[in-house]
C-alpha cells in the first residue's frame, strides 16, 4: 500500500481568476516544476516554503498530525526548507566563513549547556562536508573562496543539517558544473531514497526529465499540465508551456 501524501495543497489561487491548485506529493517523490519565467512555478514554491502569501491551504501530514504551513516559522516547524535561487544574494554570507554559512541555521543543535560547541558544530560540517563531496580543506576560509559549485553544496548541506522531510529547491545547479551536478543528482535520489520529498524548480528541461518521476508545468500562475510515465517527454513540456498541445 503507498505511503500517505506527505505535502498536501489545496485551492491554491496564485493570481486572481487563475486556476485553483490542487495537489499532493507523496514521501519519496522528485518531483519538477517547469514553465516559463513568470508563469508561477517560483512563486508556487515561495508559498510552500512561507515566504509567499496565497489564498488556499498547504498541509503537511506526518505521524505527529497535519500542520498548516501559513508563514515561514510555521513551514520551518513542519520541516520545509527552501534553497534559493540566487545563492550571491539571498543564500550566502559573503563575510563570514564556510562554516559559519553552514552552521547559522543549526544553532540550537550545537548548543552544550546554552554554549555553542565548537565540536559538535565541527561534526556536524564534517558530515555533510564528506556526503556532498565539498572541496574547502579549510571550514575557517571565506566562503568567497570556494568555486560556485562547492558554494552551493555548502547551501545544500545547510538545508540538509535541518533535516527536512521536505526539501523546495529553486534551481539548484544553475551555474555549476557538469561534475558538481552529477553529484547533486545522485545526492537527490538518495534522499528520496531516504522518504524525503523533493520538489526541484529547474529552468532545463532535460535535467527535469533525468531526475524527476513527474512534472508539473505551469503557465500563466496555473498549472497547465502534471506529466509522468512515458507522457513526460521534452515536446510535451515544451507544448503545455506555451499553451499547444504535445
């Protein structure tokens, strides 16, 4: 018997006169979303991760109950983490160290009698240094110091470090290269492996079709299409983001 639907959204209305969203994400799904810049898959994201406000309901379903995500404290609370897009801007810390980028969002973990621990906060960098295959000999350097692709494995080993049951990732190999998304790959898969549920917003379609079992595509703030199986092809993603038919 599957699992129960771990991410549930209901009546989502991202633009007025747009088309209610209704849908649910099992545990252990990867799941693309697709569409045109503007077209609502990176605002559609933002609202599951609280940082965006829209008239519906998003629930998460877990062992302890259902809880309602309306706001960013609350999305952290049902273990939703979003990684963003722009890692320059809104991701990291360009004046503080990497493992200072890695270690502010789990602060509480490492405290030791109301003290951060050094130690535990050491080993818990060390982790995900050695699982995402980050390349900085030296956590005390610059963040700066590290190529782009190891920038945004410290992002990811940060959301990780929370241990999210569900992960939002806004493109999140945009910019790094060929080796450094092979390794995101198989990470990802692992961690649907694992029960978590990714959803991952990509710009290329064809690292949709690698990676992901479905696909929702979105046009104009409403989804025009959710395909999987032998449906999910590029033609047919590329026809429903324009509005044609595959």
């Amino acid at each position: 018997m599957a699992e129960a639907a771990a991410l549930h959204v209901r009546d989502l209305v991202l633009h007025a006169g747009a088309t209610p969203i209704n849908q649910q994400f099992g545990k252990g799904e990867i799941v693309g979303l697709a569409g045109l810049d503007g077209h609502g898959q990176e605002r559609f994201l933002k609202v599951l991760a609280g940082l965006d406000a829209a008239s519906g309901r998003v629930e998460v379903r877990g062992p302890s109950g259902t809880s309602i995500v309306s706001n960013f404290r609350r999305a952290i609370a049902a273990r939703i983490v979003y990684v963003p897009r722009d890692r320059r801007s809104t991701g990291i810390f360009p004046s503080l160290s990497i493992l200072d980028n890695f270690a502010m969002a789990t602060a509480r973990k490492d405290r030791r009698y109301g003290l951060i621990s050094p130690a535990a906060r050491r080993a818990r960098y060390d982790y995900w240094q050695k699982r995402l295959s980050i390349v900085a000999p030296n956590p005390e350097a610059p963040i700066t110091a590290l190529s782009g692709g190891n920038q945004q494995k410290v992002l990811l080993a940060r959301a990780l470090a929370r241990e999210p049951d569900i992960l939002l990732l806004n493109d999140p190999t945009r910019g790094v290269d060929v080796a450094t998304r092979h390794v995101l790959y198989g990470l990802f898969r692992k961690l649907a492996a694992e029960g978590m549920t990714l959803l991952i917003l990509s710009s290329e379609i064809e690292e949709i079709l690698v990676l992901c079992q479905s696909v929702l595509v979105f046009r104009d703030d409403q989804i025009a299409a959710r395909l999987s199986g032998t449906e999910m092809t590029a033609e047919a993603v590329v026809a429903h983001m324009f509005g044609r038919s595959a």
